[in-house]
C-alpha cells in the first residue's frame, strides 16, 4: 500500500508521441486535417509504420492528461502530482517512465502484459499539428486500479482531480468513480474537453461527467463543437459557450463552475458561474513567429499551469498567468516538453 500523498491526482491515456514534421503529403495520403485531434481508423493503421520508415521521427512522451501533469509537476514542490493510465509491458512505457521522472511526476499505471502502450502519430505542416491516436492498452483501462491497495490512498489524500475528454470514449466509469466521490467531498474537478470530437461524439458520456466538474477547460475549436452539438444560438461567442457551460447543473452547487477557453495568440476568457454576466479576458503574450517551433501540447502545458497554480493556491488570475507561461514555454520547444533547469512560472 502506498504511504505516499499528493495533492493533484491525473488521470487519462499514456501516448508515445511519434512527431514528423513537413508532412503536407501524409495529410493528403491518410485524408487528415491540418488542425485537428482523431482516434485512429482502419485506414490509419499504416501510418505508425510509414512515420518510422519514412520519415524522421522525434519520440516525445504523450498523452493530453499526462502532459498536463507533467507540466503541473513542473511548477509545484516534489511529490505533488501523481498520474495513472493504462500502458503495455515494452519500452515505449519505459520511455513514459523516463520523461515523467525528468519531470517530478509519480506515475501509477496499469500495466497490461502482451499488449503495446498507445501512440500517437503527430504530422506537423508549418505551425500546424494533426494528432492521429491509437489507444492500444490506454483503452484496456481497468476501474478497479483505482481500488487497488497502491492507488486507492492517493485518490482518498488528493484535493484536485484532472481528467482528459479523450478518457471518455473508453473509461466513463472511472471518470465518473473519481468525480463523484471528490465533488461530494468538495474536492476541484477539472475536465478538459481536449478535441472537437469529444463533445460531437461522446456528448452523452460528457454529459454524465459535467455536473461533478468545477473546471472545465477547451480551445476555441472544442468550445464550438461542444455549443454546436448542443444547439448553442451562437456558437462562435466563446464569453457565451463559456457561460453556457459554467451554467449547466452542478452537483455541489456551493462552489461556482469556473470555464476555461484558450484561443491560440488571442485572448482567453474566463467565465465564473458565481459572475456569469461578466466574462473576463486575458491577452496572450505573443511570440515572434521565429520562435515558435511546435503548438503541439501546448493546450496541455496551460492546463498544467493553471491547474498547478490552482493547487498552489494561487487565484484564477493568477493562475491564467501560469497557464499562458507553460504554452508560451510548450510552442518554443518539440513536443509538449518543459525546460530543465526549471524557469520562474509562479
């Protein structure tokens, strides 16, 4: 049995990113979006293999739940952040293990033996990443793990919970297990929607999490496809999606649900049902374009720090602040990676 505590406890699908850049004739080949975020089809399947033979290939540890950890794990003290996922007994889990230690985040995984750990493909064209997932173990998750002598205490000693929307095309009894038990113990929940197909096509399973949430978080893309499969008047008005969804039934209703839409380089807003009426925006300090080298993770990377600052006690304000220093500091490198030696973020 664990004796150890944390205070933020994450949980979602373990990836290995396979990134590739100037890859316009993938897109093309496979029928991919520049932007944008799908689960892997039959038709997909060769394209993990074409990558490696074909193309140079940066492995970067993956997994939008696990990136925001890491990234969470980088601004607080040791020992604050734990993640769990399923991944398979081979070397690409070896690899998840190394980046996590380099990082300061403590991992509790599920390890199915005979079955490989997810992978993500990563085409990047310019500025643009299109993220191509096979879940391989990740969906394998199992709900017991989180009863089992060596998790179940942590989830007991955490105070905030994170989860990915990817988690809810296979694990909404896990998700629901955790959030319910820590919204009727006025613990944070944070959900982040992570792609436009999670509330187009898992819009029901989203629907049963959203009333033990007290964070939600979205890009603007994700924040349109959530208010258009809804039937949002206006789905293209972030301060009134974010509204919306501050809005919606919430089971502890003593804390107000705070939404989260980052917008790239524009502003992101900020809604508290607690002040619905007054959205508040933040600029994003910009970047000249030479500098940026990957938008990959770096939705990710602001959910780590603004969760981590929230866990640091930290306001919301302040914690957008954090937020928009972890993507700044994601776009400047391959990959969601953070810099070592550590930077000043809090």
């Amino acid at each position: 049995m664990s004796t150890k505590t944390y205070s933020l406890f994450c949980m979602g699908n373990p990836l290995l990113d396979m990134q590739v850049t100037n890859g316009e004739k993938l897109l093309e080949k496979y029928g991919l979006k520049a932007n944008d975020a799908i689960l892997a089809e039959e038709k997909h399947a060769p394209i993990y293999d074409e990558i490696v033979r074909e193309h140079k290939v940066t492995y970067v540890a993956g997994g939008a739940s696990q990136n925001t950890a890491r990234g969470a794990a980088y601004i607080l003290p040791p020992n604050s952040v734990v993640y769990t996922g399923c991944v398979g007994e081979d070397s690409l889990a070896e690899q998840l293990k190394a980046a996590n230690k380099r990082e300061g985040l403590d991992e509790v995984y599920l390890v199915k033996k005979g079955e490989k750990t997810g992978a993500c493909a990563v085409v990047i064209t310019a500025q643009q990443r299109s993220l191509v997932t096979t879940l391989r173990a990740a969906e394998k998750f199992e709900k017991s793990h989180l009863s089992s002598p060596e998790v179940a205490p942590l989830i007991e000693s955490a105070n905030f919970f994170y989860v990915e929307g990817y988690f809810l095309t296979h694990g909404l009894e896990s998700v629901l297990e955790i959030s319910q038990k820590a919204s009727a113990a006025s613990k944070t929940v944070v959900i982040n929607l992570s792609a436009p197909f999670i509330p187009q096509f898992f819009g029901a399973q989203l629907q049963q999490v959203i009333p033990y949430t007290d964070i939600i978080i979205a890009n603007e893309t994700e924040a349109e496809s959530w208010a258009s499969a809804t039937g949002h008047a206006d789905p293209k008005n972030l301060a009134a999606v974010a509204k919306s969804l501050a809005l919606l039934p919430k089971s502890n209703a003593a804390r107000p649900r705070v939404v989260v839409i980052t917008h790239g380089a524009e502003a992101t807003t900020l809604v508290s049902a607690g002040d619905a009426e007054n959205a508040k925006t933040y600029p994003v300090h910009s970047l000249s374009p030479s500098d940026i080298v990957d938008t990959n993770g770096a939705g990710d990377a602001f959910a780590g720090g603004f969760v981590g600052a929230l866990v640091a006690g930290k306001s919301l304000d302040e914690a957008v602040e954090a937020g928009h220093k972890m993507g700044a500091m994601c776009i400047q490198q391959v990959g969601p990676q953070y810099r070592w030696p550590k930077v000043q973020i809090l």
